[in-house]
C-alpha cells in the first residue's frame, strides 16, 4: 500500500514538473520578430493586387503578376499599417509609394511625414500630393540634407536603409532596406523621428 | 531502510533535474547580440586617440578631447576588425575614415572596397588613396547607383544605414547608422557583398 502511495506521488510530482517545465520553455524562448533585409534593383512585376486584395486578378497590365519583389514586399509592410505611419524620407517621388500612403490615408491610419525642405520642391516629388491630401508633412531646414530614409509602421516595424521613394532608386539602383521589429533598433528611430518632428515644427 | 533507499534516489533524482535544468536554461536563453543606432551630425570631437590608443592624450588639437559621439562610435566599431572588412560604399570622402582603413590594411586586415564607378572619380574621393596603399577595390558599373552604405567587419558585424563615407554626412546632415550582430540581418548583407563582388571582378 505504502509502494504505491510512493509511486503514485511520484507520478503526480512527474506530471507537474513537466507541466511547470514546458511552461517555463515557452516564456523564456523569446518569440522570434521579424528581421528581413530586401535588396534593389528590384525586379519588375505588377503591385496591383497589393492595392485591390479583394480583387487580385483585376490588373490586365503588360508586368509579370503574381510575382514577389524586393518592392511588393516593401509596399506590403507599407501597407501594413492600422493605425501609423511616421515617414522620414530624403526623396519621395515614386507614385506606387505614394499611392500607398495615400491608402494609408483613406483607411485614417495617422501619417506623419519629415523630409527634405529642397528635395520636396523639385519636379516629380510627391510631397505636394500628399499634403493637398491633408497629410501632415513637415520640412527639414536646419541641416544640410535631411538624409533619413527610414519608416516606422504602428510604432513597432521599422523599414530603414539607402534606399529613397523614387523611381530610379527601386527600379535602377543597387540599393538596401532593413526591416526589422527589434526593440532595441526601433526604440532609437522613434525617438530620433519625435525629435525631429518636434524641432521642425512651423509652429516653434 | 527501504525509506531511507527512496528518500537517497529522490535527493538524487532532485540534483540532477536541477543540474540539467540549469544547463537547458543557459543554453536556451541567447547570448544577446549587439544592436546600436548613431545618429548624425555627429558632434564635433577629438578621435586621435581611437587610433593611437596607446597614448591617449598625446593630441593638442582645438577640438574637445575624451568626448564619445557618434562618429567616434562608428570609427571604433570598424576599427574594431581583426581579420576582414568588406566595404560597400557610394560615395567614400572622409578623410578619418580613410584613415581607419588605411590602419586596418597596415594591421593585415583583408579589406575589399566596392564602390560607384562615377563617384570614386570624383575630386576628393578617397578611392585612389586605398588603392595606392594595395587596398583591394572594384567599382560597380552596371547600375545607375551602387547607392549601398554598409561594412561588414570580420564577417559577424553589421554597419548599415544612410551614411555616404563624407565628411558633410558626418557633420552636416541628418544621418542613421544602424550597427547589428543579429545574423539574420547580417547573413544576407554578407551574401550580397559576396554576389557583388563576383559580378563586378574586373577579370570577367
């Protein structure tokens, strides 16, 4: 009788030391966050289906579909935002790029965009359009170019690299970006973008 | 006695999870790898004795002496090689910078340079310097920027971002390096240099 009182502690003892050690495994293996890197040129291939996910087959354009680039996987962490976007970017003159922010804009996801004072002026630049669309924008004027090419999506993904939002740069360009959700690489650009939006504030 | 047997196994049995549980736990829980972000303009300072480290204050320049900043940072992590640093550049002026190369090469470092054919001509460009010192350098000619900024030092060190190696860059525009040992960034940046490197060996 005493033997399988033993035993049968001992089972139950077994049971819960497994049931506390897996437990234990999962919260000390850290959920692994996105690092991802995308180089350009990127190839060419219709990005429609990103626009119009409803209807993915609505595009008829002479571009390979259904293709994955550097750029559709860019446009797709673009688009990913619910509810901000905070833009800080040299050049902004590439329209798909554009076109997504707008979407961004129409789904109310909060934009916030920094850039360069001469940049935004010349021909081609999608600043404009983006402001004419009651996105906030503000202007660099304090250095010589306000050269960031960085993005940071929800307050929690950050998009950073060589590569700015214009044509020559994705389709032409050897080019990087980094996308990543490490806390310890994000942190320091959200704080960065809040003090650059703050110090080029019309209003100060 | 029999008791006595039971208690003896289970303190045994007691150590030994606790042993393997320890060990399980040290192995599970990653090291943490190194994640940094300088911005720039860097502040103004001193940086003779990141290359002369073993007289410190040996410098009576006009600049504050003893001071970190960001590009004291960045000269000390590519300062930091000890076996390679590949270097995959636009536009590459710096003068320090230049230095810290031509210092790593006098150390037998294995230093490979990629840069934009059109800007290494340039007045000013630092190109020439490393390739009279026997540093091994390529250009890219093929697109219309090789518009990349990145090092990779002893092939486990990222250093990435918006930096041009210039000195308006260092202290003039608004500038991110972003500095990674997470592989996950780094393999891929490591394969491309190695991609690019192969496609523009003058020898093809």
């Amino acid at each position: 009788m005493w033997t399988v009182k033993v035993v049968g502690m001992g089972l139950v003892a077994l049971s819960l030391s497994v049931e506390l050690l897996s437990r234990l495994l999962r919260r000390l293996r850290p959920e692994r966050s996105l690092n991802e890197v995308l180089f350009f040129p990127s190839e060419m291939a219709c990005v429609e289906h990103i626009f119009t996910p409803s209807s993915p087959y609505s595009c008829f354009c002479s571009l390979p579909h259904g293709v994955e680039t550097s750029f559709s996987c860019l446009l797709r962490h673009i688009m990913s935002a619910s509810s901000t976007l905070d833009l800080c970017v040299f050049a902004f003159s590439n329209m798909d790029l554009s076109r997504a922010v707008l979407a961004l804009h129409g789904r109310s996801v909060t934009i916030r965009v920094l850039t360069d004072k001469h940049y935004s002026a010349i021909t081609g630049s999608q600043i404009g359009v983006l402001r004419k669309a009651g996105i906030c924008v503000r202007c660099d004027v304090g250095s010589v170019h306000m050269h960031h090419k960085f993005a940071v999506v929800d307050g929690q993904l950050l998009i950073t690299g060589s590569l700015n939002w214009t044509l020559t740069a994705v389709q032409s360009n050897m080019e990087n970006i980094l996308v990543t959700e490490e806390p310890d690489l994000v942190r320091p650009f959200i704080k960065e973008f809040h003090r650059l939006w703050t110090h080029n504030d019309p209003a100060h």
